[in-house]
C-alpha cells in the first residue's frame, strides 16, 4: 500500500477486545475535537451559523494551556479513533494525564484481513466536521467556516494563521520564525 490516507477498499480492519477476545471486522477513521468545540453542544444548522458560531468561539480565546506548551495562538487537538469504537487515538500528544489510555490499551492493533498488514494510525482518513443543514458534526462550525480541518493526529492548530488564510477577522497573530535554514535567507 501507498504512503497516502488509505482509500475506502484499503480502509478495512480486524482487531479483538483485549478482555473478551470479540472480534471486530470494519473501516476505521481519524476525529478530531478542537479545544472548546462543544459550544455546539447548544445548537443547531439552523439556529446559528458556522461563522457565528466560530465568532462566537473566537471570544472564549485562549487556549492558555496549550498556549504554554506550544506557543502563543496555539489551540489543541484532541484525538479519536471511530468506527465501531471510539476510543481515544494512540500516538497523540496528550494535554492532560488523564488521557493515558486509547485506542490499543482496550483493542490489539488492527491488521488489513487479506493482506495481514497492520494498520498505520497516520494514514487512517481524516473525518470532516461540518455545520450544515443535515450534518451537524460537534465543532462542525470550525471546518465549515475556515475550510481547514487537520493532518492526522496533528497536535495543535494555531488559530490566526487558519482564520487570516481563509480571509476571516480573528485574533491577532505574527508569524513565528524558528530560526533561519542553514543557507537560506528565510525567516531573516
């Protein structure tokens, strides 16, 4: 198989609970959760839009724990496998100590049922999130607004540079340069 996101005849997986030995045979994807997504919780499509939920949203800034770990306008991802489970993903950047078991504590890694491989987590398919008449998926509105939804387990996202791409106001940011490239003038 290619490098890429698994394609839908690809996406096909065994696994047992490691506790009772149950079977499973199905697809498997990546979900995400934005930090503060639940704003939704309290809606619907047709009660309050995407941008006026991102608004919204954008007023609860900032994400003060995340921003201590990884940088000013930083806001985290948290991580699911879904399917017929939904777990928690392995190979996350966890915010919280709580967040010790996913995916492989309860299930045995996931194999392809013809070819035997076993699942690689990073190229599981992303879901989209939307907020749109028939599809209101939990922090839909930020996917639906921006255009922009993660990489697979993609531990941050850094709002400003998101809402400025997609030309919408948003909170101030700067671009952060980490340093010139050897040989380069980039970031100079």
């Amino acid at each position: 198989m290619s490098a890429t996101t698994y394609t839908t005849e690809q996406n096909l997986w065994t696994w047992k609970v490691r506790r009772t030995n149950h079977r499973f045979k199905c697809p498997l994807f990546l979900t995400w959760e934005i930090w503060n997504d639940p704003i939704t919780d309290n809606y619907t499509p047709d009660e309050a839009t995407a941008e006026e939920l991102l608004a919204q949203w954008t007023k609860s800034l900032p994400d003060e724990r995340t921003e201590a770990l990884f940088g000013p306008g930083a806001v985290g991802i948290s991580w699911f496998v879904t399917g017929k489970p939904f777990e928690a993903a392995p190979f996350q950047m966890r915010r919280y100590q709580a967040d010790e078991e996913d995916f492989l504590t309860h299930y045995t890694w996931p194999e392809h049922p013809v070819t035997g491989e076993r699942l690689n987590f990073n190229r599981l398919p992303v879901e989209d999130k939307l907020w749109r008449d028939g599809r209101a998926n939990k922090g839909g509105f930020f996917q639906e607004a921006t255009g922009w939804r993660p990489a697979a387990l993609q531990p941050v996202v850094w709002v400003g540079a998101v809402l400025d791409a997609a030309a919408l106001d948003g909170p101030q940011w700067q671009p952060r340069y980490w340093g010139p490239v050897r040989g380069s003038s980039y970031g100079q």
